[in-house]
C-alpha cells in the first residue's frame, strides 16, 4: 500500500522555524522525484521545492534562501528545513512523489502550518 505521511506542522511565531518531514512506504522511493507544495486558504496550491531523484534541487521565489528540502533514501523521508518563517507561509504542506521516468503520482495527506505574527 503506497502511503505518504507528512509530520512537522505546527503553530510557530514570525521568524521561527519547522522542520517537515514526509515518510514514504510502499513504492522505490529512490526513483521518484519528490517535492513539497502549499496551499493557503482561498489560494491555489503551489509548489515550493522540488528535489529529484538525481539531486537537482529548485524553489519558488518565495522561500529562496529560506527553506531547505533533503531526502534520506535509506529512510524513505523527504525533509522541508523552514527557517525564517512569515505569516505568508502560512498553509497547508503536502508532500509529492513522482516517478522520474513513468507516471505515477502520489500525495500526502497534508500537514498544517501557521505563522502567527
């Protein structure tokens, strides 16, 4: 069974930090681009890093220079480091698994983030 489970989120204060993190389980980890995306209330969802499975890494303008993802393939985790956190990081983070050279898909269920200010 192909599961994606997100931990992490939580209540913290502007300019606090969080770390996310997304379990995989059920597929090769290993050969699935991986990235984590938001949505915030009345938004559309969009992504904010990606980190294929060769280690090419991009970010949205937003959180350039803030936030770091990394994966552990022997772990089957893929990690969002937030630092420097602003109200308008406020959403919900999903993580994302997708297969490099195929078409599968898979998302987590979610994990809240709210940035008090």
């Amino acid at each position: 069974q192909v599961q994606l489970v997100e931990s992490g989120g939580d209540l913290v204060q502007s300019g606090g930090s969080l770390r996310l993190s997304c379990a995989a389980s059920g597929f090769t980890f290993s050969t699935y681009a991986t990235s984590w995306d938001r949505q915030a209330p009345g938004k559309q969802r969009e992504l904010v890093a990606r980190l294929t499975s060769a280690g090419e890494i991009n970010y949205a303008d937003s959180v350039k220079g803030r936030f770091t993802i990394s994966r552990d393939n022997a772990k089957n985790t893929v990690y969002l480091q937030m630092n420097s956190l602003m109200p308008e990081d406020t959403a919900v983070y999903y993580c994302n698994a997708h297969e490099t050279s195929g078409w599968r898909d898979y998302w987590g269920q979610g994990t809240q983030v709210t940035v008090s200010s």
